[in-house]
C-alpha cells in the first residue's frame, strides 16, 4: 500500500501545481543591430511582433535613435556618420502604433569609431526655422511607461555664446505629479546649476527642481510657438508658478550657428492624470547669453492616452473653474495620419461640438498640411480646408493636398505621414455645469471612418458659500420663538445632483407643558386643606444645528432635498416657576385662602443632543443667488419635530 500511497501523493502534487496561475512576467525586447565601415554605421533594429488591436489600422513600430554624439534620427533603419574618433552609446525607444502590448525595452549598445575615413559626417539639424529652440516628444505620455524629450538650441547670434536653458514640468493646477525625470544626457559639455530664488523639491537632484511660488498672479501665456521675450525674470516668475518642477543647465562655448540637443528621459507616474483626451504642458525656456536678459520660451503639449494611435483629439479643457469659463477660449485638437500605401488628397473630420459651446465663437487656430481656407461659392482648384458648420457637428476638408501614406515607398519620415486640425470656441453665455464628450470621424479619400477618442471638458467642483436666515415654527412647544442665521457650503452652481452642508446658530424660547399636581395638607390647628401645585418650566436655548443634505435641482428654479440634521444646545438656561394653592377645606372646589410662589434656574452648556432627518424645497435661484426654502425636520426626540422657513443667497 505505500507505493501506491506514494505514487497517489505524486500524481496529485502535479495535478495541484499545473493548475496554479501563473502570472506571465515576460518583457517584450526590441535589439539594436548594426554593421560598421569605419565610422559609418548602418543601424536595424529587431523587434518583437506586432499584436493587432481588433478593428483598428495596420499595427506598426516607430523609433527614436539616439548616436550618443547629440544626434539622433527617427527612421526605421537610419545611417549615420560620425565625426570622431571614439566609444559612442546608441540608444533606441521603440513605440508601439495600434498594438495591444507595452512598448519593446531595448539596451544601449557601444559602438567603437576607431577610424574616420568618410569626411561627410553628420551635423545636428538646424532649428533656425523655429527661432534656434525646440522641443519635441517621441510619443504621447501613457501612465507608468516612459517618454524622451528632445530640447534642441541653436546659437543664431554671430559670436560665441554662453547661456542657460530650462524645463518646467508637472503643472501646479494638477494634484498629483504627472512625470518624473528618470535621465538626461548631454554631449556638449551642459552641466547642473542650482537657483537658489525658489525652494527645491527632491527630484533626480534637488537642484534640477524648485516649488512654486504663489504670491502674486500672473497672466498665463501659451507660447505654442518659439517666442523671443526680454523680461527674464518675469518670464520666469510665471513658469515657477505654473509648474512644480524644472530642469536647469548651463552651457559654454556655443559656436556662431552651432545646434546642440538634449535628450531627456521622463518616466510617467502611476498617479498620473487619466484622463485620455487631457493636454498637459512641459515649458522650455532658452537663455542664449547669461548676460542678458533676452531669451526664448517654446511650450510642448501633450495628450494622455492610454495606447499610441495616431488618430485623436484632445482637448485642454478637462479640469476648468467653472466661475471663471465664461470668457475662456477651450482649445481642441485632432491629430490624423495617413496609414496606406498612397497619398491622401482630401480628408475629412467631422468632429461632434457640445451644446454648451457658441458656434459663433469658433476659429481655426492652427492645421497641417499648412493652407489657406477654401473660398465660399466656388470650387477650389488649389489647396485649401473647406469648414461646415451644423447644428451639432463642424466638417472639416483639406481640398486638393498631399499627404504621404506611412506604407508609400520612399517615405522615411513618418512625421510627414501626420497632420492636424486646432481650433477653439467660447462657451453659449447661458450652459449648464455638466461634462461633455466629443470624438471626431476621420475619412481619408473615400475609405471607411476612423473614430477617434472622446475629447472631454469636465469642471472643477469649486465651492459656493450661502448665507442664510429664518424661522423656527414648534407646533408641538408652548410659546416657541425660534429665529436662526447660518451658512451653507456646496459645490459651485451644480447642475442637478449635489451635496450640501450648513452650521446653523440659532436662539429658541419655549415653555414646557404645565404640571399640575393635587394634595392635602394638614395646618398646624389640625384642619385638613386641599392643595393644588403647578410647575411650569421656561427654556432659553442657543442651538447649534449641522445638516447634512443630499440636494436634485429639477430645474433652475425649483430644488429639493433629504439629509440628516445634527442639533446641540450649545447653552441652556432653565426657569421653573412653582405656585402651590391652598384651599379652604379639604374640597378642591373650595375658595382659594392663600397662594405661595417661587422661582428656581439653572444652565447647562453642549447639552440636550438631538438627531433627526430633514427634507427640504426651496423656490427661487435653485443654482446661485437668492431663493426662499421650507424644510421639516423630524427629530428622534419627542415634542421636537419643526417646520423651518428661511432665505438663502449662494455666492
């Protein structure tokens, strides 16, 4: 039997360890490839297959190479020539387009230059065309993975420069942090510096951030495009305020036309804003002579997604103060390109516009391909973006251009394959504190739509304090007077469902039920007296009162509510008056022959504790400003059940 014991023993061991889940911990890996002659290098990468996302275009990979002597390429398979000799590190981040799946980590790999024989080495590319500054991204961020920035700077002045350069990053309207800088890499020599004008925050180095300070208000600028200010310290005051954190190097010896990149490596948060159609900012600030003051601001936008399509829209109206929108300007933006194996000659959006927008308000801001706009009437012959505006939907259609497909032959530059739409609208002067979706449909030529994402506006709770004032009414107490001033807290002009909380002071008169007690007593001749004693006790309170209400606006004008009340007798003060009656016999119809009276008080502080539940209605301006309301509150103990009528104003 113990074999059999024994071999019964095995048999279920493995049976239990092959049914435990395993959680699949396998990284996908994309290798860097090269083949060398002399100091030419011809660079493949190898990569992980593609997993297609259902019902989405053809999955593909783009890259970022990074030669590790400042230049850097965004082709799949790039060549590049090397000025020096030496030990370089390349760097490739691979992005994955329409993929279910993380992107490919890769490892740096050396490369050794141990001769320079081709003399038509690569320079840095020029940025003089976005006035010597820029700043670019390889992907949009996703929480929890990372994303490289690339700050490029080129001296344009014609003497050799020493300056300074900054990156703000994490903005102070945002709770959480939204990136942490994991690296940066530098090939000419730019060091750390330390400001000491701002308190630091740990960071990568306490010197690479600073807390923002919030004394003073300054207007907010975009600065979408390179923009070439004088008043640095202003300049800087304001991106101090606006972000938390900021990234600050200095460099020498920048020749006459000379460019010089940065390569940054940001890691996402797990806390980081999730919100898929939301534009969050990063603010680059070039300083090219640390003498003085002039210098250049350039501000990278982002949207949050949750994959890398390449067909979106996004929005940067996803976390605004309601009091404030009235005169603001929300900008969208819908990025498109063209996946197929051929140019695109006219495309098409028609994106969905929410009610609470004015239509008259609208303007285009900015579009790629760059055209003018097509005139009304007639029939373009050149290039031109042709926009319809109906009732709930604006068409947009770039007419007669040139739009390389990402599978065409002889594209390299898959950035040439994107373009986009950036337009803005004002809120309808009357619309109500409610979020809003739109998404747009993308149609290339005449094939089937692509849907993008939802674009969302969403509002800040805020806060509205009200003061308000009334009566008491006591059916059930004798002589009730109950007056009452108080303030209330709610989120700001709420559309239909909201919570609301209130501290209510209030004065209360009451008189207790009088007592009446029957009896005898005997006088010191020994004649039996009926006597009669009534006791009557007289309240004067000071209340305090905390209700808790869940509150439904029906309508602009009509409001409703339920909650819990909590109420305390922050001071009490008792009187009881006493008169006993003696009669002339024992017979309590007799004549009264003598009456004795007397006074007793006492006081009692946060005492009498009472709960009960309310419901209330209120008529008037249900959102903001004055309303006239009723409410009953049926509390747990007897005799205290109220009916309350009061005025109201919310600010």
């Amino acid at each position: 039997m113990k074999p059999l014991a024994s071999i019964f023993f095995i048999l279920l061991s493995v049976v239990s360890f092959s049914q435990k889940k395993v959680k699949d911990t396998v990284t996908r890996r994309a290798a860097i490839n090269y083949s060398q002659n002399a100091n030419t290098v011809s660079y493949k990468p190898e990569t992980p297959p593609l997993i297609p996302i259902a019902g989405a275009p053809k999955p593909s990979f783009s890259y970022l190479w990074e030669f590790g002597d400042g230049n850097y390429s965004k082709a799949a398979e790039p060549k590049h020539t090397y000025k020096n000799k030496g030990t370089y590190t390349t760097r490739l981040t691979v992005t994955n387009n329409y993929d279910n799946g993380k992107p490919p980590a890769t490892r740096p790999k050396k490369v050794v230059i141990n001769e320079v024989s081709d003399k038509n080495f690569d320079e840095i590319a020029s940025v003089a065309d976005q006035n010597g500054f820029a700043l670019q991204k390889n992907c949009d961020p996703i929480p929890d993975q990372e994303m490289e920035v690339i700050l490029s700077y080129q001296n344009l002045e014609n003497y050799v420069a020493n300056g300074k350069i900054y990156l703000f990053y994490n903005e102070t309207q945002f709770k959480d942090n939204n990136f942490q800088l994991a690296d940066f890499r530098t090939y000419a020599g730019e060091r750390t510096v330390t400001e000491n004008t701002f308190a630091a925050i740990n960071d990568i180095d306490q010197s690479n951030s600073y807390l923002a300070s919030n004394n003073t208000y300054l207007p907010i600028r975009k600065y979408e495009n390179t923009t070439t200010e004088e008043d640095l310290d202003a300049t800087l005051a304001e991106a101090h305020k606006t972000f938390k954190n900021v990234s600050i190097l200095e460099f020498d010896d920048a020749n006459p036309q000379e460019t010089r990149n940065v390569f940054y490596t940001f890691k996402t948060t797990p806390e980081m804003l999730k919100d898929t159609s939301a534009t969050i900012t990063m603010r680059g600030i070039y300083v090219p002579n640390r003498s003085y003051k002039n210098h250049k601001v350039k501000n990278l936008e982002m949207e949050i997604v949750t994959s890398h399509d390449p067909n979106k829209m996004g929005s940067n109206g996803s976390f605004m103060n309601y009091r404030f929108v009235r005169f603001k300007r929300v900008n969208f933006k819908t990025r498109f390109q063209n996946n197929g194996e051929g140019p695109a000659r006219i495309i098409r959006l028609e994106t969905d516009i929410p009610d609470m927008f004015d239509k008259k308000t609208f303007q285009i801001e900015d579009m790629y391909p760059k055209c003018p706009i097509c005139p009304k009437g007639e029939i373009p012959t050149t290039s031109c973006l042709d926009t319809i505006i109906k009732q709930n939907q604006i068409f947009f259609t770039f007419k007669n251009i040139y739009l390389p497909g990402s599978e065409q032959k002889n594209v390299k530059e898959k950035d040439s394959t994107k373009g986009f739409v950036k337009y803005s609208l004002k809120f309808n002067k009357d619309f109500h504190k409610i979020n809003t979706r739109s998404r747009t449909a993308i149609i290339f030529d005449k094939n089937e739509p692509i849907i993008t994402n939802y674009a969302t506006t969403r509002f800040l709770p805020g806060i509205s304090i009200g003061a308000k004032a009334g009566y008491n009414y006591y059916p059930n107490l004798d002589k009730s007077r109950s007056y009452f001033v108080g303030a209330t807290i709610s989120p700001y002009k709420s559309y239909r469902l909201y919570w609301q909380a209130e501290l209510i002071n209030s004065v209360h008169d009451f008189n207790s039920t009088t007592s009446i007690t029957n009896g005898f007593t005997t006088t010191a001749n020994g004649v039996r007296q009926a006597t009669r004693t009534s006791k009557t006790t007289s309240y004067s309170n000071f209340n305090n009162e905390v209700p808790l209400l869940l509150r439904y606006n029906i309508n602009n004008f009509i409001g409703i509510g339920a909650g819990v009340q909590a109420n305390i007798n922050a001071s009490e003060k008792q009187e009881q008056h006493t008169k006993i009656e003696y009669f002339e016999s024992e017979k309590p119809d007799s004549p009264i022959i003598k009456t004795e009276e007397s006074s007793s008080s006492d006081s009692k502080t946060f005492s009498n504790f009472k709960s009960g539940l309310l419901f209330d209605l209120t008529l008037g301006f249900a959102r903001i400003g004055p309303s006239l309301g009723a409410r009953y509150v049926m509390n747990f103990k007897e005799n205290f059940n109220y009916f309350q009528v009061y005025g109201i104003w919310k600010f």
